[in-house]
C-alpha cells in the first residue's frame, strides 16, 4: 500500500512539471505566445528647399512662374509653429522633437510628439529594426511612422499628434499654458526615454523656439499633391527674418516617391530652384531662438 502511495504521488509530480513546462513552452492555455511585433509600415514624405531669390517675390509670394508650374490656385493657409526643448536641447540629443503648431482656420492647438532614428546608406530597414527594439513596432498605433527625403538625406520619424481646442485665429497661448497642455498629454514612450518621468522632468526645463510664422500653398505634381511653405525664421544675427521655402509631397509606396523624388529634383534643377542641401529647418529653429 506504501509503494501504491508513494508511485501516485510521484505520477503526479511527473505530471505537474509536465504541465509547467507546456505552460512555459506554449503559454497559459497551451496557446501560442505573440510572436514579436513587426516592423512599422512608412509612408513617405519627399522635401526640397527652393531658393528664395528666385521663387519669391518682394512681398514673400510665390512667383507666378512656380505657381502655374504646380497648378497652385487656391489662396494659401496660415499658421504659427513654435518648439520646445531645454537650452541644451537635450530632447533633441535623444531623437525628439516636440512643436506646438496653431492654424488661422482651425479651433484646436496640434501638440506634436515626433520620434526621430537615422538611416545610414538608405537602410530603411535596418532603421525601423532600430525603432522596433525601442518600441516602436506596427502594434503602436498611437504613432504615425514616415520616412523623411530630402536632398541627400533620409531620417525615420514616428509623430504621435494631440489636440486641445482653441479659438480660432491665428493665436498661440502664453508659452506656460502651452508647455503645461504638453505636460499634461506627454507620450508614454517620451517620457520613459531613459528613466521614468524624464520626458517631463527634460519638458519641465524647456522653453519655446519661435514662434515662427508658416504660409502654405497646395499645388499638384504628377497626380500627387505637393505642399510649398514659406517659414519666416530669424536669421542667423537675430536682426530680422529670412525666408525658409520647402516643396514637398506624401506617398504610401517607396518605389512611387523614388520615382516622383527624382522627376521632382529634375525639374526643380532645370529651373534653378533647387537648393542642393537638406532642409533642416526644425533645428534652425531650435538653434536661432
């Protein structure tokens, strides 16, 4: 009778681990774990800067030569884009990029959160394996992910987009009330950068780049829709402002913005618009204000 015991016991032991193991294996229940995310899925935005000399006029317009050529009718939008970052810009030093940004026609305020990752040689891939392991997968739908292009350099960003309502108007609030509503809808991700609570702890010490005035025109380019803006940014003295001028254009595929990039860059050389640099407004404004 003591062995009939002692072989039962020892049966159920057997069978205990066993299931500890399935269970280790396979996941409660026996079902399979979640396989790793996947990578984000880009879009695309292609950017050229234009030269200002020879695409506006006296008054900072368009020159009727670039409007017709990109079919630009409708009367431009306006608004008024200000950054946040310390004076070290330590935000900047780990990929973020935060921009409080208001449009004339719009009642909210657009809080933007933007993750940056480099791309080396134009591995896209590699770049978004980088932003996978940082969290940054095709689960996250709280990001949107796009590949910057420009003149010879690509980035990977991943913008997480906040509203709060506003008056309409072409009006930014004091620059507390802004930085406490970005405080206050600070991303997760942001703010776990490199310790719990560093993303308030850096926004905390930042204070507002700019504000800087934009006026956006729509025009058309190859079935696409092209943006051409105008950013007025100090200049490098700080004596006055100088004009900024990007064109750009969205696209879901990399073979249809390699294709439309080129076309684009060509036509823009022929004409003598083309700046041959990358535009890095973003910084100019963090470094001249």
């Amino acid at each position: 009778m003591l062995n009939m015991k002692i072989r039962s016991r020892f049966a159920r032991s057997i069978t205990a681990a066993a299931l500890t193991v399935v269970v280790a294996v396979t996941g409660l229940g026996g079902a399979s774990q979640a396989q790793a995310a996947s990578n984000a899925v880009p879009s695309y935005e292609v950017k050229f800067l234009l030269d200002a000399e020879k695409v506006l006029t006296s008054n900072q317009s368009l020159q009727p030569e670039l409007r017709s050529e990109f079919s630009v009718t409708e009367e431009p939008t306006y608004r008024l884009v200000e950054y946040f970052d310390t004076d070290s810009q330590e935000l900047g030093q780990e990929g973020w990029n935060v921009r409080f940004r208001k449009k004339a026609d719009k009642t909210d305020y657009e809080l933007t959160y933007k993750k940056r990752f480099p791309i080396e040689n134009g591995n896209i891939e590699a770049a978004l394996d980088a932003a996978n392991a940082a969290g940054f997968s095709s689960d996250d739908d709280n990001y949107e992910a796009e590949v910057d292009w420009g003149y010879s350099k690509q980035t990977l960003s991943f913008s997480n987009t906040k509203k709060e309502s506003a008056p309409i108007g072409l009006v930014l609030p004091s620059e507390q009330k802004a930085l406490d509503m970005l405080l206050d809808r600070i991303p997760g991700k942001m703010n776990k950068t490199l310790y719990r609570g560093w993303g308030e702890d850096m926004l905390s010490q930042s204070r507002a780049r700019g504000p800087v005035s934009v006026t956006k025109y729509k025009g058309e380019f190859e079935g696409l829709e092209v943006d051409i803006e105008v950013w007025m940014v100090q200049n490098e003295a700080g004596t006055g402002e100088e004009p900024i001028i990007e064109i750009s254009f969205k696209t879901d595929e990399y073979t249809d913005a390699a294709i439309k990039r080129s076309l684009l860059a060509d036509l823009l050389d022929a004409k003598g618009w083309l700046i041959h640099a990358d535009s890095f407004k973003t910084n100019m404004v963090l470094d001249r204000y």
